[in-house]
C-alpha cells in the first residue's frame, strides 16, 4: 500500500527524521492559511501516488500566500499524467504546503528489500535527485549499501558508514545518522516494502531536511499496521481494480489491450498475457483468481471483465491445483448465463477435476471455444476478435 | 534425498484446515505416509483418519515425522515454519501465500544455522512421482514418472509445464516449486544442485519469472551442470513498474527484464523457450538430440 | 538491579501478565485501607530483596481489614532475616495487600540468561512452589526449556509448547500462551538478567495468576533502562556497598571474616579470598577496584575498608595491567596518611610500573607489610591479626 | 593463526581514548605493529603517530587491519564489534566491561554466520610472546618466551600465572584471556583448541572460576588433547549466591560450584591446583614429568 508524500513525511517525521515545515491543505482557503502559517516563500505539492509530479505540472512555488491559494485552485482537481501513472492519470485531491527551501546538496537515500540477501537494505548515494536507476547501472560505485541484519537489527556503525560516504561529516554527522536510523526503524516497524527520501537536501543555513519521501507497506502486512491502513486513498488506486479488491481479488490490473484474461496463478497469469502477445493480440488486465474456490468469486470476477468497455473477448486460463476446475467451470457457466460476459469467451481447463470441470461446460449449451493447449487458447481469443 | 522426498517421507501437515485436510487426503491416495496433522488445541483428536496433535514436536516424537506442509494462514505461518525448524524437520514446504515479507526475513536468518531445507513459502510443493510422494498441491493426474525435474517460481507454471511434458511423452522424475515470493527458502540455483544430484532426474526444466536475480543466479550453477536444461521466463510482456502477484516480478533494474534473465541463461548453455507453449516440444528435442529420449 | 516483588509484579502487569488484585502499603493504616478495596481475605507480603519471606514470618493472611492492618503494623518495619539475606537481615518498609487465593495448581515459569547458547532461556516446570533447583537435579525431564533466538525473537510456538507441556490446555491454552509471551517480552525490553514467576497459578475459579515474582535487570544496561533505576530501593542494600557505589566502586561485597582486600580484577580478588582462606583466614570483604586510575578511588575505597569495624588487618593485592601500580601505591600511601586505614597493611604490588609503585613504597617511609607472591601476601595479612 | 596474532597481524584499536592511545603505545614498544585508532569524526587526525580513521572499513582498506582491538565504552561497544564483523577483521579482541548481556546475545547471534572470531569482552585480550604480537593491556615485563600457553576468564590471574610460570624459570608462548562475562565470543573449549593446534605451545595454564559451565566444557576438550594442562579455579572459598565482578561467577546449580569444575578438570585428566600461588610451581613439575622442561 503506497503512502502519500504528505503521509510518508508524517510517519518519518514520527520517528524523528527532519522534514520541512508543511501542512497538508484541500481547498485553496486552506492553502493560502498554512502558507500564510509558514510564512515567505512556499512550494505547492500535489499528492497523488505517483513521481515525477514536477514535471506534469503538479508542483509549484508560491511567493505569497495569496499566490499559494491561487496555485492550489489550479492543481487541486487536476488529473496528474506521468510516465508512471498511465494515460488516465491520477485524481489530487489534496496539497502539501511547504516551507521553500535553499538548497546546497541533493542527497538520496532509500530502503528496500533484498531478495537475495533475504534482508533490507540501505541505499545510499550523493547523488540525490536524479534517476538513482541510471546511477546504479552507470556508476555503480556511486552507490552506498547496507543491510539490516534481523539478528542485531540496523546499527549504528552502518548508520555512520552511510553518513560519512554521503559527506556528511562535521556539524551533519550526528544529524545525519540519526535520520538514517530513524528510517531504518520506521521501515522496520512499518512493515516498509520501499521507503524512499529522494532528495535528502542540505540546506544553505546547513539544516538536512527529507525534502520528498516515499513509502509503501508490505500489503502482506497491512493485518498488523492498522494505523497505516487507515491512511489508505482509494482515490489513487484504478476503480476496477478497487473493484476487485472488494470482489476479493487481490491481483487484478487494468492494462491496455482488449482480451480478457481469468487466470489462476501469477506465473500462468503473465505466460498467458505472453502468449496473447505472441498470437499477435493483447489482454485488457491481469487476473489471478488464485485459489479461489467458490462460483460466486468467479463470477464476481468476470463481472469486472465483462465490464470493462476495452474487452472484446475473454480468455479464461486455469490450470487447477487448489483450485478445483470445476468450481472455476461453474463460474463461467453462471456468469454467461446471467448476461455478465457476452463477449466471446475462450476457455480452457486442466489440472485438479479437470474431467468434472469440462462435463460441466459440455452439458450447459452455452456457446464457448474451447481449448487444450493455452497457447492454442490465446490464439482462440486473438481470433475471436479479428 | 535430491529430491527432498522419497519412500521414506513421513509428512506431517501443519495447519489442518480444509485445505490441510483436502491436500492430506490426496497425498495419501498417491501412496504418501501422511502421519499427522498439527492444530494447536485439537492435539488427540483424530480427522479423515489422521491423528492431530497440537506441536511439531509431538508428531516427530511420535511418528518420526521428517517432512512438513505447511498451510497455516499467513499471519502465523512464520511462526508454524520456525516450528519445524525448532522440531529438526529436514524438510519443510510452506504453501502460504501472503506471508509479511519481514517474517520471512527472520525465517531466513533462522535458517542460516539449521540444517531444515525451507521450500516456499507461495508455492506449489514437491513431488517426487517413482516414489509416490507428494508434499504439495500440485494435481497428481498430469505426471507420469520419467526422468525431467522441473523447477519453478510460479506454481500453475508447474503443471503447465508437467502437462507439457506428459502430452509429448516425457515423464517427469518430480518438481520443486521454489515458490514466487521475494524471500524463499530455497531459490532455483539450490533446486537445480538437487536435481543435478538427484540420480533419477536426466534433465530439468527451470521456469523462472521476470524481477530479482534468481535465475541469473540459477545460470551461473547451469553453467557447472552436467545435464540439459530448458529454461522460460514468464512475464517478457509484463509492464514495467506492476507487481503482478508475485513480488518477485517487480521489475527492478535491468537485471529483472526478461531479456536479461533469458540472455543470462543462454550464455549458461540452457536452451530457452519464448512462447511458453513450446516447452515440452523443446524438452523432447534436448533429450532426442543427447540421446536420452 | 534487584525489584520488589510489587514492582515486578507492576512490570509484568504492564505488558499483560495477570497478577492478584493488590496494592502497596508503607503503615498499617494504608494496609487496611489496601484490603478492606480487595474486600475479604487478604495477603499481607512483606516488600524485601530475598526469598522465603514465608518462614520468616513476612507472609500472613488477614481474614479482615482489621487485621490486615494489625498484622501490617507487625511485618512494617521487621527485620527480615532469611537463608538469603545473612544475619543482618532486610528492612521491610513496605507489605503488598493481596487478594487470598484459592490454588488449584502451582506452576514454574522463569526467563534467565543461558552463557552457553548465548540466549535468554524460559524454564517452566510443573513444579511450582517449590525449589526449583531440587527438582532440575532430581527429576531434568521435569523442566523444559524454550531459547529465545535473537534473529526471531520469541514465538508463538514455543509458548504454545511451554503451555501445553506445563497441561494448561482447554480455556487455559490461550491464557497460558499469552502470560508467557508477556513474559518474555517484558524481560527482553526490560534487559531482564533474572525473571521468575513462581508459582504461576491456577486458582480454583480457573484463573491464572502470577502468584509471586521475582525480577532483577541487568546492571550494565541500566543506563537505557532509566524507568526501571528509578525503583532502586537503597535500603535494601548494605550500607558499606552502597558507600562503595557511591564511590564509584562497582565490585564492593560486605563479608563475615576480618581481613580487608583490595584488588584490582574479579577473578584476582576471588582468589586472594581463597588465599586467605587457605592461609587460615578470612576476607571482611570482596572488593574489586577495577581500572580506577586515580589515587583519590584508591583513598574512597581504603576509607571504606578502614572504616569497617570488622576489619583487623588490610590487605592490597594489585597486578596491574590497565590499573597502574603507582597509581594504587600511591593512593594506600595518601589513605595511611589520612589515618583512614590504622590497621597492619599487607602490600603487594605487580605487574605495570611495579617499579615505580614499589619505589613510592620505599620513599614512604610507611610501616606496611610488603609481599612478593599473593599466596604470601594472603599468609602475611592473616600473620598480622593472630 | 593458532595463537590469534603473529608477525603478520595489523591492529586497529577502536575507541582511541586515553585507554587506548596508552595501550597503543604499549603495543608498538613491545613489537607490534598497531595501523590506526578509529574515533568517528576524528578521521585524517594523528593521534601519538597513529592515523585516525573515522570507520574499521576505512582501516582495513588503507592500512590492512587484521585485528581489532576495541576499548569502545560499554553502551557502544556492540556496536563497535558488529563494525569489526562488518568489515570482515578475522580476531576481535574487545577489553571493554559492563556490556549489557543482550547486545552480546545480538552480537553472538551475528558470529554464528561470521569468519571473524571474537575474543572478549570483558578480558585482558591475547598476546603471543614470541611473534612480539600484543592486542590487549596485559603487562609485557611479566612475560618472558617459552612453551606454555595461559588461557583464563580472568584478566589479572593471566598475569598472575604468567608472572608465576617466569619466577620458576618456565616461559610462554602466550595468553589468551577469554573474558568473564556470561556471554563471550571464545569460550574456553575454543581457546583449548587453538593452543592445541598451535606449534609453539606445549603446555597449557587454565583459569577458570566458579559459574556457568564452561569449565565443564573446557574439561570434555581436554580429553582429546595431546597437551598437558594445568587447571586453577577461582572462587571455591565464595559465598553462594553472591555477584562478585563476573556475571559467569553466580553460582547457578550444582555445575557451577569449583568442586564440580575441578573434579571434572580431573577427570579429564588435568592437574588441577587448588591453591593459587601453586600454578608456577606445578607447571614446572609437569613439565619436568613430561621431559618438556
């Protein structure tokens, strides 16, 4: 689950890491009074789930009060398109207030999980502000990391490490250490999955600020960081996909082409949008029924499908294990019946009651191709529209 | 045991739910001793014919337990894993899904001093078909014993793969689901060495997916294999930046594209497949051309 | 550092143990006050640092408010002389107005640090009540044994496995299994060195209770354990250590014989008791100077030992290795000028600047036994009383 | 490295206050090559002739360091051996005392995945008399070069075997003090071990206490030794139940009491002494028996 800039800032300020003075504000009154709040210069920022915000638009600074009311009338309601949001872009409905800042240094500064390593990890680099992707594959010497061991849990020897390999040393070394543990343990006790202070800014009058902050919570966690799931903003999550959250899908995507998929499993799910690909189509989501073993989970998830305006076909793919074929067969047969997929529908099953799942749509009527092999089932599906 | 279960196998199943209880019943059917089921507090009571204890402990005391498949819901289910490490169980094969990833991190480092092999976590299990055992999930009907293993991340990827197989008549020796959560307990490199020493297996099919790093890991081992190996990697068409259920497939660097794994694997001497429908033609092509089919 | 049984008790409440209703009380009147709250029959528990407070008649039951207060007014102010305290006994300034208790069962629960595995363990025995030592060497498969690992922390199944092993099952099960965690909890956070429940147990109405506890926490880590200092009671410490303390002599313990030593190092200072002991006397204290480097700790821990009316002889045993020799010569030869150790002064001194230290001697002109070896020094001291 | 350090060993010493400037210089008069002091903030200082660096990576990357030697004080001192670990030093020595007993736990839990070995806390550290090799605060006068290795819990009962062994004429390879705290990185079996393999030692002095186990540990490891050892425990006249400076010397059980340590020492067949002024003498006779002096 990601967090705003605003929320992301209010956890790790919690935790002691320095960040500007804002307030978060959602009409322009509210802007111009915590601009007012903070006094001189301000910068406006839409809070929207998304990076690169400057770039679309959504980040501004105000000089005056007044002119920070009348910057937050124009972003607030704006629908910021990135190059991370897709072409439907994200609603904002809210703004950050904050106090403009003089800076000197650009910092970055991240933790995420190491798969490998089986630990997190801190990243560090000088070279803040700037796509930490290219300097990890250009100069990846520039790149600053330690891990979290769960056995002693983040000390303070990397803390300092990573301080003195940033530069800061002097009057920002305890400064700086102390914000570095102070993220290591929010994200520790957060159940982070990436937290993100990119830039950490030096200021001219020598202050080290989290100027932009990042955070996401393991959505495998969220049953114990009830705190943070209140802070949830359904506005920033694709309404679709909200809609199967609710159906009780966790893995459902909008994605740009117009196949239908029904899968189960994540793994059969991305061969089979490869396999649409390689027929020469492409699927309008990812869906990965997972093990779920009920007609009604199934029909509420073709009814997501069967919805959506871009679908031209559905292709359901399902290979049972813990999940039975002949419950997804069930499904199928339901929601063709009560109108909820009238696109043609190509459908093929193997694995666990395979044999009970195929009797079930021999003996329905209902018009279906059907298919053995699943690369024989994507080109169904791409043929069926052509 | 390279292939982590074998005549020998004593499967006790933690966490005996309907799940526990349906897959129990069906390793019981292909021929495995399914010895007991774990439910703290049912300990005594006896379920579909299997005796239910309330520890690990008990159920090795008792039944000198050596395997555990483990279905406990996911906010318990680090702890039902450090339960059979605790209880000295060789192998152990979590099927959870949804495990907080800081839990597994703490696994894992409990795992750095214990000889117990973790399989998973979000996986489909093991399978080892000339010994009829089963420690998983996986639909027994679609394998036919043979000499391919195959390893994969994603689960339905097994049995597409098995299915594969069977339908161009190549029999399996078994498979491993290493499982497709960030942090596993066994990663496909450390299959592959099983299966490389597993005596019954002639070659393997890895399946891995986009994200991570793992299978350029898995190629620097196929580098020092003996036998053949047919690689796929699911998700060449994913878009970036998606997690696409399992986590593993965030694309993070270029090391976690496709074309980087698959390329990784080439230079390694795998012979890699693109359309995922390909995969047990191209297997029976690998033995045919070596001589083994 | 050592707590009451009531701050124990206070401690493990925090995190969720269930203790008996009580309260503290410091006079009668207050322990009237405290029962006649509870409402019917009542413990009244003498507050002190030792163990079997029972035998010694610092635990009645008071069937009344009334005699709550009556025997409060006996218990207050006792001296508590048990086989743990010496014959000088504890004060007893405070009693604990408990709720009587119907037990159905006793039981043993404990967290101790285990040097070998490098663990806290948590030791449980159905054996409650009694002594637990007894029964580990009579009857080992009578306790079991769960090692916190630091890279997992405490788990839920080894708290089930104590709960089940200890036959809380049914409705006791999950009580049990939380008690236990609060436990353990509660010892790590608190930098536990010694945690005991003793006994644990069921009452008759199917309650489990903490019926007594035991709490000590490490002294090394009382710098970051600031809350729990605050309940050190000095007055359950001997006036000559707490002197010590003061100045700033960590390693100062009160014995029965006449002979004062000063050492430098545990394991030298235990040894030179067993020297005087084979020398056919014996130490009017254990005292460990440590690394202090300054004549003036040298002088406040002389004072200390001069002062003890038990003391006929003085001995100074000293190899230096951080601790330097002048520097301890030194300081005997300022203390013999205060006059602060009119006793014979038997002087050995070895290892860094034991020149330098013996020529400080020398130039004293101080009449002060001098020895070679220790097993002579020892031998000296006692020559110098018979 | 049988004795820990030799002519090849490069110190770095952190914590570089009074203690350990003086302790540095101490070390460099006797022979040993000390390469830095790390004190965070202070790095590109000289200290007394010893750059100062502000991390152990930095010591090791610039000047080669192969050995800490740390007088951090007690709240940081975990910290400060972790750091050690981190950059990979193979011998830890740290003196400081009084650390709390979890942070060891951590620490410990940290080794059991590391090369390094850790001697310490809480001890007078190791010196090996011959290489002119010194990472600690023992006295060197007192030490003169021979054939016995002395091996305690104690740091002042090292120099008192030690100053013991030179009056009768015998010399010493070297010492190694274990530390006396509950909780220590090389327990006295371990210490054995190395003496046991190290060519210049042909005798062992060991010193043990009342507390804990570990001379019980050390006896099962003298069983298999080739070497003859000399055993003093310290404390047999204590009162029980009473802390007297090492947290190792509470008396916990019957294991912990000197009876039982000595009588297993015995068993093992180690000369145990009884009184501590016979650890000299007694060496030297074993020695004369055993035709080694």
């Amino acid at each position: 689950m990601k967090l705003h800039e605003y929320q992301a800032k209010e956890l790790l300020a919690e935790y002691g890491v320095p960040v500007p003075a804002g307030s978060i504000a959602t009409t322009p009154e509210e802007a111009a009074e915590a601009a007012a709040g903070i006094g001189g210069a301000v910068v406006v920022k839409a809070q929207a789930h998304t990076g690169a915000r400057g770039k679309a638009g959504g980040v501004k600074v105000a000089n005056s009060a007044e002119e920070a009311g009348t910057i937050a009338q124009e972003i607030l309601g704006m629908n910021l398109v990135t190059n991370q949001t897709g072409p439907s872009g994200l609603p904002v409905n809210s703004v950050l207030i904050e106090e403009a800042i003089e800076i000197d240094r650009e910092l970055y500064l991240s933790v995420a999980i190491d798969g490998s390593a089986a630990m997190p990890v801190i990243i560090a680099s000088q070279e803040g502000g700037m796509d930490i992707e290219e300097v990890a594959a250009q100069r990846p010497e520039a790149i600053l990391r330690e891990y979290i061991d769960p056995a002693a849990g983040f000390q303070g020897f990397q803390a300092r490490a990573l301080a003195f390999g940033l530069g800061l040393t002097g009057d920002l070394n305890r400064p700086a250490t102390s914000l570095i543990e102070s993220l290591a343990k929010a994200f520790m006790e957060s159940d982070g999955s990436i937290a993100e202070i990119n830039p950490v800014v030096v200021t001219k009058d020598g202050r080290l600020l989290a100027a932009d902050a990042k955070f996401s919570i393991d959505d495998s966690a969220m049953f114990r960081q009830k705190s943070l799931d209140e802070k949830r903003d359904r506005t920033q999550e694709a309404e679709k996909e909200l809609e199967a959250q609710d159906a009780g899908i966790q893995n459902y995507i909008k994605l740009d082409g117009n196949i239908g998929c029904l899968v189960n499993g994540a793994g059969l799910a991305m061969s089979t949008l490869d396999a649409i690909k390689m027929a020469g189509g492409d699927a309008a989501n990812f869906l990965d029924i997972g093990t779920a073993n009920s007609p009604e989970a199934v029909v509420s998830a073709l009814r997501i499908i069967g919805t959506d305006p871009d679908v031209e076909a559905v292709l359901v793919n399902i290979f049972g294990g813990l999940a039975r074929t002949d419950i997804i067969a069930q499904g199928v047969i339901d929601a063709k019946n009560q109108g909820l997929i009238p696109q043609p529908t190509v459908i093929r099953l193997a694995g666990s009651n395979v044999n009970e799942g195929n009797e079930l749509l021999d003996k329905s009527g209902l018009e279906l191709v059907r298919a053995d092999g699943f690369a024989q089932a994507a080109q169904a599906a791409v043929d069926a529209i052509s | 045991m390279s292939l982590l279960l074998d005549e020998n196998s004593k499967v006790v199943i933690q966490g005996f739910g309907s799940a526990g209880q349906r897959e129990a019943i069906i390793c019981r059917d292909y021929g495995t001793s399914v010895v007991a089921g774990v439910t703290p507090g049912k300990g005594g009571q006896e379920i579909e014919g299997f005796p239910i204890r309330n520890t690990v402990q008990e159920a090795v005391d008792e039944f000198n337990a050596n395997v555990s498949l483990i279905f406990v819901p996911a906010p318990f289910a680090a702890d039902a894993i450090l339960e059979a490490v605790g209880a000295q169980i060789p192998v152990i094969i979590c099927i959870t899904e949804n495990i907080p990833v800081l839990d597994m991190m703490r696994v894992k480092r409990v795992l750095t001093t214990s000889d117990s092999i973790l399989i998973g976590p979000n996986c489909p299990g093991v399978i080892n078909v000339g010994a009829h055992a089963r420690a998983g999930i996986m639909p027994v009907d679609v394998y036919t014993e043979g000499n391919v293993g195959v390893i994969s991340r994603s689960g339905t990827l097994v049995y597409e793969a098995v299915d594969q197989l069977t339908k161009v008549g190549v029999g399996q020796s078994g498979s491993i689901g290493v499982g497709g959560d960030p942090i596993i307990g066994t990663n496909q490199a450390q299959a592959l060495a099983l299966l490389e020493d597993d005596p019954n297996t002639a070659a393997v099919v890895l399946i891995g997916e986009i994200g991570g790093t793992a299978e350029q890991e898995a190629a620097e081992f196929i580098k020092t294999m003996s036998k053949p190996v047919v690689a796929f990697i699911a998700g060449a068409t994913a878009p970036p930046g998606r997690r696409m259920g399992h986590a593993g497939a965030i694309i993070a660097g270029a090391a976690g594209t496709a074309e980087a794994k698959q390329s990784a694997l080439r230079e390694a001497g795998a012979h890699v497949v693109e359309n995922p429908g390909d995969i047990g033609s191209t297997m029976l092509n690998v033995l045919k051309n070596q001589g083994l089919a």
